[in-house]
C-alpha cells in the first residue's frame, strides 16, 4: 500500500496515490482491506488479552463495532470486486473471504491478489 511507500516520494506524489486509492473500486477495496486488517489484529493481539488477562473490556468494547463495520465493508466490496473482475469464486473470491478471518490474511491478499489488480488497471 501507498502507506508504507511515504519515505522516498513528494507530497505530491503521495497525494496521488492517495488519489487512486479513494477514486476505484480496487483502491478503495484495498484500503478497507488494510483498515479490517489492522482492527482484526487490534481485536485479537491487544484488546482480547488486555480484557482477559487484566479485566479491562474497555478496548473490546471500543475496537469490537470498528472492526464489525470494516469487516461487513470487506465482505460487500469483496464481492463488489469480485464481481467486477468477474472472479472465479473457487478459485479467488473464496481466497479473498477466507483472509478476513485469518490474522495477517488481508495483507497477504492485498500483496498477492489486491496489488496486481491495480498495477493492471492503473
């Protein structure tokens, strides 16, 4: 993702990747895919230990709805998408659903699957 790219490219440039992300339907799929990706990791490495391991539901309670929203936004744009690109379903979309549910599976579709869709279309 552009995030990760912001050490050797201009403001500018930034922007208009930043551009390409919030104006397509890839770009925006990736986008929520990074943002599900990171409350998932949230939810399950920092919010659940810190409820059970110190008693504090505090943060489930708070990261639990964000991660429920971006979750259902990647299953709709997944099959958005997939319809879209007129994806096999057993041989992608399956793939791309399976991910939301695994820890680090949303990065890994976006760097194998997510990634070369938009290189192709941009």
């Amino acid at each position: 993702m552009a995030i990760f790219t912001f050490g050797q490219q201009t403001l500018y440039q930034n922007f208009l990747i930043m551009t390409i992300y919030l104006t397509t339907f890839i770009g925006r799929f990736r986008l929520i895919t990074f943002l599900e990706g990171i409350s998932l990791l949230i939810l399950v490495f920092i919010a659940v230990p810190i409820k059970y391991g110190l008693d504090n539901p505090l943060l489930v309670e708070i990261i639990g709805p964000i991660h429920g929203i971006l979750f259902v936004l990647f299953i709709f744009n997944a099959l958005r998408v997939g319809v879209e690109q007129q994806w096999r379903f057993w041989q992608t979309t399956w793939k791309v659903l399976l991910a939301s549910i695994i820890p680090f599976g949303t990065f890994y579709i976006d760097y194998t699957i997510l990634r070369k869709l938009q290189s192709i279309k941009n």
